[in-house]
C-alpha cells in the first residue's frame, strides 16, 4: 500500500489541523456518530426554518449585511427559525436578523483555521468537526435555502441542494440566489454552457430563483410552508 505523507497547504496556519488519516478509524467513526446524534437531539424540535448562507468576509458595512438582517427579520416576522454557519459575516447577519425578533437563531458551527468565530447572535450553538454532519443537518431541518453572495463554502451548500433536489434524494425546497449582480454570471453559465452540452435539463434551472426583493423571498418561502402543510396534513 503507498501511503501519501501530509503535505502544508498554503495559506493555513498549520497542516497540523488536518487529521492524520492514518489514525484509529474507529475513534473517528464515534466522533462522527456522536456529532450526528448531538445534531439530531438539539434540532428534533425545530420546524420551519430557513438557512441563510454567505461569506464569512462581508462586513456590517456591506448591502449585503444589511440585506441578510432585513431579510432574517423578515422571515422571522412570519415565524421562521434562521439557520447560519455560526460564523461572521453574512451568518453572523443572519443570525442577528433572526435575535433581533426573538425568534430562534440557530449557528451550525464549524472548526476552520480562519474565519470562523462564532458570532453572538445565535440562541442555539452546534459545533461540527465534519463539513459532511454539518450539511445533513442543514438539509433536514430547512425549509429552504437563501444564498447570499459567497465563496466556495456558499457554493457548495447551493449545489448539494440542488443536486439532491435533481435526483429526488431531498424533498423539493425553495433553493433562492439573492444578488443578481453577483449570481448573474454564474447563471448564464449554467443557461449557457451546461445546457449547450447537455450536461443538464432546462427544467433543472427551474428549481432555482434568483431576486434582490428580501418581500420576494419571504412570499416564497411563505407559500412553500403552506404546500408543505398540505403534505404534512392533507385534506381528508
């Protein structure tokens, strides 16, 4: 068996916080299995929340901030519980547009050598290890996704969803681009090349919204819960 040795990666503070993957498989199989349950048990109760993803780098004085706090207020007015990365930022906007209504501010949490610091927003703290716990649980216990502008971490969330939702691995869940400024070029990649190669189906793109209206976003996720309350209890 080759074995390939740890290498540095440019820009962390040290390759030490990459795990040995040559360490005791079954320690790191309960710490998997213990962060799932934690998860599980601390969200059991929650209904009707919506994830807000963005980066990490936007300041308060960014549109965007100030948009995410409108928007998380927004959803919180119509009784919605706000999920974010627990981070700055965006997530930290999030969080905080959800406390400022008193409605349940929830941080998933995760251990990064930069840019993550808990914010002070959240009334429920979740820290995760594993990217991959960490996502289940933004899946099962959201109502819909708003992705503000992001980087590689937004952008993995956004097409997760939209993968699942593809190959009917999730239920269907309003997947929304806020910024069109910013989303612009990459959706008239997907209209453009990924069609053009049929790479993907055109009704594929329908599963996606793109909008600058915070109102729009709440109608949206407003008339989801309602067609979700129709499957949860339907009509005799």
């Amino acid at each position: 068996m080759t074995c390939i040795k740890n290498r540095s990666i440019p820009g962390s503070a040290s390759s030490a916080i990459i795990e040995d993957l040559k360490g005791d498989q079954s320690w790191r199989i309960f710490r998997i299995i213990s962060e799932f349950t934690e998860g599980f048990d601390e969200l059991s109760g929650l209904c009707d929340a919506i994830s807000i993803f963005g980066s990490a780098r936007l300041s308060p004085d960014s549109v965007y901030y100030r948009k995410t706090v409108e928007l998380a207020e927004l959803l919180s007015k119509e009784g919605f519980a706000i999920i974010s990365g627990g981070g700055p930022g965006v997530m930290e906007a999030a969080n905080k547009g959800a406390q400022l209504q008193d409605q349940p501010s929830i941080g998933l949490n995760i251990e990064l050598p930069m840019e993550q610091k808990p914010n002070p927003y959240q009334s429920l703290s979740l820290n995760f290890r594993y990217f991959f716990v960490r996502k289940v649980m933004f899946v099962r216990y959201s109502m819909g996704y708003v992705c503000m502008p992001g980087g590689f971490g937004t952008l993995d969330e956004f097409f997760e969803a939209l993968t699942l939702m593809q190959t009917h691995k999730a239920y269907p869940l309003p997947l929304v681009l806020f910024g069109s400024d910013f989303w612009s070029g990459l959706m008239d990649w997907l209209k453009g090349k990924l069609i053009e190669y049929g790479t993907i189906s055109p009704e594929d793109l329908e599963l996606i919204t793109v909008t600058d209206d915070p109102q729009k976003v709440v109608d949206i996720m407003v008339a989801h819960r309602e067609w979700k309350n129709l499957q949860r209890h339907p009509t005799p």
